[in-house]
C-alpha cells in the first residue's frame, strides 16, 4: 500500500509544481522588460510660409509668399491667412488681434521645380480707409506652423 500513495503524492507533486508554473505564467507580464510612457508618432511639421509680400490695386489686396522647396521638406495641406484691423488711427501700443480670414488649400501636383521655391497668392478685399497688417501660417496633420513675417497695407 505504500507504494500506491507514493504514486498519488509524486502525481499530486506534479499536479502543483504543474499549477504554479501555470500560474506564474499568468501572471508575468509578456513583453521585452521595462515600459516607459507612450510616444505619439513623429509627423514631419508643414514648412512654413516665407517672404510673405502684400500690394494694393484697385482696392483689393493680393498677398505673395515663398512655399520652401526641398526634398526634406513635408508640404502642407494647406495655408491660414490672418488679418488685424488696426482702423485709421495710429496706435503703437494697441495689441494686434487677427482673426483668420481664408484658408488655401495646397495642390503640390502644381510644384515647379523640386529645388526651387514657388510663389502662391490669395486676394482680400478690406474696406477701404483702414490699416491692416497680414500673417500667413501652413497647417498639416494635426500642427500648424509658425507664422509668416508682417505686412501691413492700407487699402
């Protein structure tokens, strides 16, 4: 009879190193070690708008600006122009407040040349007497860019 419980404690043995071995698999944790905090992916910023240029004709203001060129450089989706109303009085110390006045959207099937920046333009119409001061700023996935250089026109 000792030979039969021997039998039952080596199973009952295997049984429990069996169970804790599942167990401790279950309970670590699968994985190459140590987590630190999640990291969004890198998206490339849209270069921004350069040598923003305003003329005045007839009333109507006809914005010019530089879309860098360059192999490295990720194109926009597109392009915000802000607008300031400064009115007709000069005031240094009033703040400038723009308000975004259109968006272009950008079609970079219409690239000149790869090593070469090209120009894009985009009209407003401002009543005519006042002051205003302009900024052009690209936008892409989920970012926007820095802003442009100032131009100011009185229509």
């Amino acid at each position: 009879m000792t030979g039969g419980n021997n039998g039952q404690v080596a199973s009952a043995r295997r049984w429990m190193v069996l169970s804790l071995i599942a167990c401790g698999l279950l309970l670590c944790p699968t994985g190459c070690g140590r987590k630190g905090p999640p990291v969004a992916p890198r998206i490339a910023a849209p270069v921004a708008a350069s040598v923003l240029e305003a003329r005045v004709d007839k009333g109507r203001v006809t914005l010019d600006w530089n879309v860098p060129a360059g192999p490295e450089a990720a194109l926009p989706e597109g392009y915000r122009i802000y607008r300031a109303d400064l009115g007709p009085a000069d005031c240094a110390d009033c703040p400038m407040l723009f308000a975004k006045i259109g968006e272009l959207p950008f079609d970079s099937r219409q690239r000149p040349a790869p090593d070469k920046p090209w120009r894009l333009s985009w009209q407003d119409a401002p009543a005519p007497g006042l002051r205003y001061v302009y900024k052009v700023s690209a936008y892409g996935p989920g970012q926007e860019t820095v802003d442009s250089n100032l131009v100011g026109v009185q229509p």
